[in-house]
C-alpha cells in the first residue's frame, strides 16, 4: 500500500518525538568527534577533543605505521591476510587484484569465511592479476572481475579460492540471511562492449561454506540490469533494497518485492524467472508532504523522509538505462549511493557525496530506511572536506558495517587521505585508521579508498581492505562499547 503525503504528514504530527522534522537539529561537521549542533552545549569538552584524545568517541590518536600500511590507535595491531601479486590460492595463482565489498561467516571448527569481491573492470587483458577462470565458475570468460573466498583458520593458517569468475566490476554487495554473499555488477556493458561476451549489471549469489552450489553461475535476473553497488535483504519480509552507483543522472534506491509464495534460501534466487516479483524505487516526500527529488536536499541530522515506491517499467534496461526511464518528478535521486547494511530493524545507506550535478554539496551522507515506518532517517552528513589533503577530517563514505560495539564503522573511498572512521549512535565521528600505503610518489602522494569494512562472528576482528595493490587485513585490539 502506498504510504501518501497526507499519510505521513499527519504520521509525523502523530509521533512527535518519534519523528524529528526537517531542520529541528544541526549539520554533522567533518571534523572527528563533531556532532548535532543540539548536542554541543552539554558535550563540549568532549567534542573539543576531536575524537583524538581520551575524552571523545574512539581509541584515541592514530599512530603512524612503520611499514608504511596502516596507522592504528595504541594497542591495536594488523596483519595481512591476503595480498593481491604476492599471497597465491589453492590454483597457485597469485590472490586477485581491487579488493572491495566483503562480508564473514562462521565455518567449521572455529574457521572464518570471507567473500571478497574484486572490482575488475573491462576485459582481462587489461589487469595484471584478474580472478582466474576456475573451471565451472565461470559466467563471461571475458571478464575480469569476481570473487575469492577466504578461510581464516584458529591457527593462523589461510587459504583461498576463487567463489566466481568472469563477471565485472563487482563493487559491494551483501549478506544473505541464510549465509551467502550476493556479488553486485556496477556495469551496465552488455555484450559486444568492453570485450564482453555477455550481458552485464547483474547480482550472483555465491555460496562460501559449498564450492558445488557455485557451479554455473547464474544472474539474479529479477533484481533488475543497472550499476549495482550493494544489496540487503530483509530477514522479516524477504525484501531485498538495493542501492544504483550512477550519475547523469543520480542513481536510485531500489526494493525487490518477491512474488507471493516465495521462500528465501540457499539457491532459491538464482531459480527465479527473470520477471519473478516487482522491482522498485524510491520516492520521497518531506514533512509537509512535499516532493524530494533527491536526497541531498537534506541538510540537517534527523530529517526524516517517508518512503513510496514506484514500480520499475523494465528492469533489465536494454535499450534504456533504469534510471532514465523515469520523469524526474517520478522518483527521488541520489549521487553515488554505495554501502548498505541491514542493523537496528532496517537498512542503513550510503550516499558518498554530491557535487555540481546534485541540488545540494555534501562530502556524505548515512541514511537509514526503517521499513515498517516507511521512512528514511538521516543519521551522517559530512559538510564538504576543503582540505582532503590534510588529516583530522572525513569525507567520502562508502562501504559500511554495523558495529557490535555500537554505531557504524565506515570505509572512506574520498579525496587525499582515507580512514577507516566510525560514527556513535548519535551520530559522533572518529578515527579507527589511516591508510600509509603510497601509491604515489613522494611529491604527489596517493592513498587508495578504504573497502569491504567486516567484523569477524565474534566481533574480536575488523576486516578491511585497502583496495589498490589489493590488500585483505584484520585488525585486533581493544575494542570498547562507543
């Protein structure tokens, strides 16, 4: 049922503090430890210190590394797990290239399991290590891209496999439920482009814990054709959200309804037809009940959207992109929404940033989607970064996770310098870690984004990687509730 504007204007004067209008609270600065401007009175000293020191959010100051690879607070430590070029897979070949979206399992006898995309564009004589072409994995022997699975044993021991190959441009993606990982295409090159053999801009299920349930790999037709970036799927309702990765124009937020009867499981998606259920996308209305056309219009912490949505005309897009197949008075945008992750009875999102094509300039923002209420809460917004050259300030989100020990911890993927940074509960941002590998020269140095941000089952560990050389690494120390 479609929730309408009168609908949720008088929601909203109904919940009173369950609902924080438009403009009620502050902008989230990008300094760390900055927070909603109604909190600074009573938190002042806190914030002062920046989320550097001892009195803030976080572990302190980040320490540089040594090695040159990571900074860290005082009692952490790193080690690397996989290395795209020098740590090989069970095949002998060399461990894939652009590490990005990841996500653990728990295997056997104390095993952890992680499936690590590769987001290789384009055909695969352009990259020096693409994921190889395991035979029966294959869905375009053409492409690059795809995903390895990792076990980390109690030992210390680690192996690694190929999950799938010959797909392209597997950014993020997402978690099942039932314990898979969905692989996300952020293409849109159909055969005959880029070298491809077959069409492309789809999502894969790939099972860690059964090599065989990876054989012949199929796309999930029904979620639609278009620049996949992440996917959630609701444990309750079986709903997937998916987030579009585009501009000219700004992408979308998507949701897949199954069709009536359908039951979640292992391979079950990949046995839908290809029209199976309804794919469709947002659309925003403010508190007064007036249109939003795109999501950077928001510019204070706690504005509050309510949520209809507007069924896709034909999803797998062919002679016209998903996105352009809509009036922009039709649907509501965002540029480069990235990162999704399911926590807290919803769906947090991530929009990196909005620039000159974009209503309003943001270096950033989280929003969260609770179903039930049908409405999009924001709860990060980064005020642009001028200098991302210098340290001290964040920019750029992109992959997400939440944390066991409270809030969010966010990959940065922005200008200059990138940081692995969480954010509390309301909404207090601060430094976890600084990426010291240069891949640039000394004069103009260059650091890769942040991907892939996962705590182990236990929550003991943090994955990460560092996308550029391609770098899986698991942080340990003294985490604490923040």
């Amino acid at each position: 049922m479609p929730l309408t504007r009168r609908q949720f204007s008088r929601q909203s004067a109904l919940t009173g503090a369950g609902v924080v209008l438009t403009g009620a609270v502050g902008t989230l600065a990008t300094a760390p430890g900055a927070l909603a401007a109604e909190d600074a009175a009573d938190t002042a000293e806190q914030a002062g210190h920046g989320g550097h020191g001892s009195h803030g959010p976080g572990y302190g100051p980040l320490l540089s590394d040594p090695e040159k690879i990571l900074a860290l607070p005082a009692g952490f430590s790193y080690r690397i797990i996989t290395h795209s070029g020098v740590t090989k897979l069970d095949s002998g070949e060399f461990t894939p290239s652009n590490h990005d979206g990841t996500a653990t399992f728990e295997g056997p006898r104390g095993v952890t399991l992680l499936v690590n995309n590769h987001e290789l564009k384009g055909p695969r004589s352009g990259w020096k290590y693409p994921v190889p072409l395991s035979e029966g994995l294959v869905y375009d022997p053409a492409a690059s891209g795809g995903c390895s699975v990792v076990e980390v044993h109690r030992s210390g021991e680690v192996a690694q496999w190929v999950g799938i190959a010959g797909t392209s441009t597997n950014c993020a993606g997402g978690r099942t439920p039932w314990g898979t990982w969905l692989t996300c295409e952020e293409t849109e090159d159909l055969a005959g482009k880029n070298g491809m053999t077959k069409d492309h801009g789809y999502v894969f299920e790939v099972d860690p814990c059964d090599r065989r349930a990876n054989r012949a790999p199929k796309p999930i037709k029904a979620f639609g054709r278009y620049a996949h970036e992440a996917v959630v799927i609701d444990p309750k309702r079986g709903h997937a959200f998916l987030t579009e990765d585009a501009s000219g124009p700004n992408g979308l937020l998507f949701r897949w309804v199954p069709p009536h009867g359908f039951r979640h499981g292992r391979g079950q998606l990949r046995m839908l037809a290809d029209d199976a259920g309804a794919l469709q996308a947002t659309k925003c209305y403010d508190s007064g009940g007036r249109f939003v056309d795109d999501l950077s219009r928001a510019t204070k912490i706690g504005t509050v959207y309510g949520v209809d949505w507007v069924d896709v005309p034909d999803r797998d897009g062919r002679t016209v992109s998903v996105r352009t197949q809509f009036a922009d008075k039709d649907i509501t945008r965002a540029r480069k929404l990235e990162g999704m992750w399911w926590g807290d009875g919803g769906v947090y999102i991530v929009s990196s940033y909005a620039r000159e094509e974009s209503p309003v300039q943001h270096d950033g923002q989280v929003w969260f989607y609770d179903p039930k209420r049908r409405t999009l809460t924001l709860k990060v917004l980064l005020g642009v970064n001028s200098d991302p050259s210098k340290d001290g300030a964040f920019d750029g989100p992109d992959n997400i996770t939440v944390s066991p020990y409270g809030g969010l911890v966010i990959a940065e993927d922005g200008e200059g310098v990138q940081h692995l940074f969480g954010a509390t509960e309301r909404g207090r941002t601060y430094p976890i870690a600084r990426n010291e590998l240069n891949i640039g020269t000394a004069a103009e140095p260059e650091y890769s984004e942040f991907t892939g941000v996962v705590f182990s089952p236990d929550g003991r560990t943090l994955y990460a990687n560092i996308q550029t050389p391609g770098i899986m690494l698991a942080i340990t120390g003294p985490w604490k509730r923040q």
